[in-house]
C-alpha cells in the first residue's frame, strides 16, 4: 500500500496556487522565476504532504524503470518549486499503483488530531 496525502482541492487551483505552471531555477540560494511553461495533458497532476511511503516494488519501478512518463515527469520537476509536495502524488495517480493507494492523513496512536 503507496500512502500519499492529496491537497483535496480543484487541480487547476492547486497547480495555480503552487506554481507548477511556471518554470523555476535555483541559482545563488534563490529561487529564480522564469515564466509560464506547458505542463502536460493526459495525467493527474496532483500534489500534497511530502510526507508519504511507498512500497517497495513502487520504489523500485520509480528508480530502475525506463519510463517516458516518468523521465519527463522529473524534467518538468527539476524546475519546480515545490517538486516534493508534487512528485509522488502524481506518480501514484499516474500508475499501476492507482489501485494500491492509501490517501489520508495517518496520526500515530494517541496525537492529538
């Protein structure tokens, strides 16, 4: 089970309100903005809490898989502002793994919710 927790809003604003349609670059500890960039069509950008676990077969398909989804998915990410909040959301969704995913927010036994 992939466990990703979505941002729960209309796409198109959280791709606004993120920034994902604008290209960015790091350059002397600042972060550079270069203007608008196409993103692609046919996926489900999404994004959320960069905090998430992957299975172990999800990972490796992530790191040794010749994929041109994923290959053009990171191009676009190494110029994002936020890549981490991004990146995983749209894996899962885009995936074999839809089917395996767990989208909530996990609080350890007894925290304060």
């Amino acid at each position: 089970m992939n466990f990703v927790k979505s941002h729960g809003q209309d796409t198109q604003k959280f791709i606004t309100k993120q920034g994902l349609d604008r290209a960015f670059y790091e350059c002397d500890e600042h972060m550079w903005r270069f203007g608008r960039r196409p993103l692609p069509t046919g996926i489900r950008l999404d994004g959320g809490s960069d905090w998430i676990a992957l299975t172990h077969d999800f990972a490796s398909y992530l790191i040794f898989a010749n994929n041109t989804l994923i290959r053009g998915l990171l191009q676009i990410y190494a110029h994002t502002l936020l890549p981490a909040e991004v990146t995983f959301n749209t894996f899962v969704n885009s995936s074999y793994q839809l089917s395996n995913l767990f989208s909530a927010v996990l609080f350890p036994h007894g925290a304060d919710q």
